[in-house]
C-alpha cells in the first residue's frame, strides 16, 4: 500500500532521509529537504512522495510545479496518497498531467487501493477512506473507515474517535460520546500508536482520570511526542493551571524539560514564547540546575520529538 524502494539504500542516503524525516515530523518543511532529496533520487518511493509534501507545504498548502513532479514521480511507482494529491492539487484538469488509463487520479488511486483492502490490507483499507472523500462519498467513506478501524489499523481507530468527539454517531450524553471515543483512542494507543496516546490522554482528562491520562502522556512522551512532552514541562512548571493531567510541582524538571525541547527542535513553535513565560518562576540557580539536568536527561532522547503528521496530510 505504501510502496519503498525495490532495493536498501545505501546508509549514508538513509542516514540523510532519515534526519530529513525528523525534520519535517517537526515543522522544518524546507530544511527537510536537501536530506530528503538524496533518498528520492536513489529511488525511495516513500522519501518522493515527502519531497512533494514539503515542498507543497513551503507554499501555504498549494501545489506548485515541484511538489507535481515529486508526486508524479511516486504515483508513477504506485503510491495512492501521491495520487490523491495530484486529484486535490489539480494536476489533471489545471494542469494536464493526467493518469494513463484513468478519468483522474483518483480514479487511478481507487484502481490501485481497492483490490489490496478487499484483499484485507490494513493501510489499504484505511486509504479508501481518503479515496472515497475524494468522490465526495462520505458514507463509503465511513464505512471503510470503520472497516479499518474494526480490523485493527490505529490510524483509522484514533480519526474514528476524532469524529465521534466532533458528532458522529447519536449518543445520550457527552459523557457517553467520551467513553466511546476513549475506547478507539485506547485500542489504537495500545497498539503504540502515538498520536492516540495523545488523544487518549485529552479524554481521559475529560473524564476526570487525571492519573491515567498522566501515565498515557508521559507514555507519548516516551515514544517521542512533541505535544506530550511539552504537556509535562507545562505541568510540572504549572500543575495548578493544569486541567488535564495529575502531577507535582517541580519548576527545575519542567525547565529542563522545555529546554530539551527547544535545543531538540532548534526553537520550533511556541517553545521560546513559553521560555520567556515561565522564565520567572526560576532563580539563575535553578535555570543553571534544570540546563545541566536537560543534558543529562532529556536532549536527544529517542526517538526524536515528533508532531505525528498525518501521511495524508491536509
């Protein structure tokens, strides 16, 4: 469903596609993609269909010249979500690059994906989702959707439990609806999943299961979630404020903690901002104590911060 390269790449090209993914799982697009770039042109299928997510994402989410080529590039070994963009992108009616054999691409995806999730393939069921919402099928859609998600593929179960949170399906109280999103969250996260254990944890704080959502953030964080992480430097620096999680006060494990992740990710996001926030909550002394306890304890753990981004992104 997710096509790779027929061969290894050598380990310096995947050393390169491999720090071009951590940058781009973290915001940095356009650093991303020198790195990137070396794995595509030896052929990684994968790595062709990033360039074209890159570069797409340099632009405000547009398609531009050379995201259409790097997704030609992958549709043309058969990667689906490559050709879904190049459907959404436009790139057969604006653009005249239309697929051999197909109305538009994402006929072709549809020719590509649904033999494989009848066939029973996991990743194959979950792309006729974004396929049939490319039709404007909603409830085919659905239906595969939770096909997937019943077969057991966590990306599938963790959208399904967003959507129910957002109003699908009927339910007496919000205390109901959490409970059954909770229970998708749950199977997907206990599959490692991360970013289940990211909603899981936002439920379960909902509920009023302090306690476990704690132990499900610091298991995200664990497995390399931004948000996670951030989440405990923001409850041990102000557990007071926090509506979510159950956890101590400690201003010297919550610095170290949001000063490893703005070393980790060069300054991304809001990470400064809340530098400069909580910067007051800590003597000279202590910020000297949480920096050599981020060194010994937090920057560059593994595997690398990450947001997660959806394959298909939007």
């Amino acid at each position: 469903m997710l096509p790779t390269s027929a061969w290894a790449l050598e380990p310096e090209v995947q050393a390169a596609k491999d720090e071009g993914m951590r940058l781009y799982n973290i915001g940095h697009s356009t650093a991303a993609l020198p790195y990137l770039q070396q794995a595509a042109e030896a052929g990684d299928v994968d790595a062709m269909y990033y360039m074209g997510e890159a570069e797409r994402r340099q632009h405000m989410l547009g398609m531009t010249r050379e995201a259409m080529e790097w997704y030609l590039k992958a549709a043309a070994e058969g990667d689906v979500y490559s050709m879904l963009q190049l459907f959404r992108g436009g790139a057969c009616t604006a653009g005249d690059r239309c697929p051999d054999g197909h109305e538009d691409w994402h006929h072709a995806a549809l020719a590509v994906a649904q033999p494989q999730a009848e066939a029973g393939d996991l990743d194959a069921m979950l792309a006729m989702f974004h396929v049939y919402r490319m039709f404007d099928q909603p409830r085919r859609a659905g239906k595969w959707l939770e096909r997937a998600a019943e077969a057991g593929q966590p990306e599938a179960q963790t959208i399904l439990g967003g959507q129910i949170l957002d109003g699908r399906g009927w339910y007496l109280t919000n205390g109901r609806r959490l409970q059954a999103a909770k229970q998708w969250f749950r199977r997907a996260a206990e599959q490692d999943y991360v970013p289940a254990m990211e909603r899981l944890s936002r439920v379960l704080g909902d509920l009023e299961a302090y306690d476990e959502a704690w132990s499900w953030v610091k298991e995200g964080s664990s497995n390399g979630s931004y948000d996670a992480r951030l989440g405990i430097a923001m409850c041990y620096l102000e557990p007071e404020d926090d509506l979510v999680y159950s956890c101590e006060e400690d201003v010297i494990e919550g610095w170290a903690v949001l000063h490893a992740i703005d070393i980790d990710t060069q300054g991304a996001g809001q990470i400064r901002g809340a530098k400069r926030l909580f910067r007051d909550l800590l003597t000279d002394e202590q910020v000297e104590q949480a920096e050599a306890l981020a060194e010994e304890k937090w920057i560059g753990r593994e595997p690398p911060l990450s947001h997660f981004p959806p394959r298909f992104g939007y």
